[in-house]
C-alpha cells in the first residue's frame, strides 16, 4: 500500500516486491522503489520498519507552478514533459532564459532570490526548493 500526500510518499508493509511498476502522481518527485532488504545488505541492517516515508522539501503545487513559467519562459509546448530532475539547460535555456526563470519566479511567488542562489539553480526541483525556503523565511518575518 502506498499513501501519497503533497509533500512525501509512505510505502506500507503491502508493498509486495520492490520492482512493481507504481505510478507516482504528476507533481510528486520521482522515486525510485527499493527492497529495505537491498538496504540492509548496504550496511543498514538497522532498519527494521515495514514503514518508511520519503519527504521532497517542495510541494507538489510548488513544483507545477516551476513548471509552468519554465515552459512559458522557453516557450515549450503545454504537453511537454517536464519533471522535477529537469534540467534548464537540457530543455534549451541559456544563461538569460535563466534569469528570466529565475525573474518570473520571483513575480509568481513575491520573493527576491539573490545572485548567488540563483547561479545554483540548474534544474526544476532545485528552483522549487529554493522557493520553499525563501517563502518560509518570508512568512517568518
């Protein structure tokens, strides 16, 4: 069994085998399924839980909003596929697309990324992440 929540995945004890193929709903980060045995056998034969839960540090809306300016700032058709683990670079952005992903963030969520975090934002799950942080440190001022 597996519950899915904005924010993480639980795996239950249901789960039958790790290699099922699982859809993970559009927005969630991509996961890969892996036995708590292939774990223990890696030196964590600490873990004894048939439960275990999987935290992304962005919400899911958070993450699709990313994703719409990315595809209107580089002008990418509405049914392309972009993920969490995509890349500005591989979808065609140079250094100015980025500043402009990185501008049209900043009007979406009312934040100020500064220059250097900007330079360190290269892929769809890191621009949500920093999102996320700066949001919560605006909120709790």
């Amino acid at each position: 069994m597996a519950t899915v929540s904005p924010t993480s995945i639980k795996f239950g004890s249901s789960l039958k085998h790790a290699n099922q193929s699982s859809q993970v709903p559009r927005g969630i980060c991509g996961l890969k399924l892996i036995s708590v045995g292939a774990l223990k056998n890696k030196g964590f034969s600490s873990l004894r839980s048939s439960h275990f839960r999987i935290s992304c540090a962005a919400k899911a809306e958070t993450v699709e909003k990313v994703c719409e300016i990315v595809r209107k700032q580089l002008a990418l058709p509405p049914e392309s596929s972009l993920t969490p683990e995509s890349k500005f670079s591989a979808l065609g952005a140079d250094s100015l697309d980025t500043v402009e992903i990185v501008m049209g963030l900043e009007e979406e969520f009312g934040i100020n990324v500064e220059e250097e975090s900007s330079q360190n934002i290269t892929s769809v799950q890191e621009a949500a992440d920093l999102i996320e942080k700066l949001v919560q440190k605006k909120e709790a001022a």
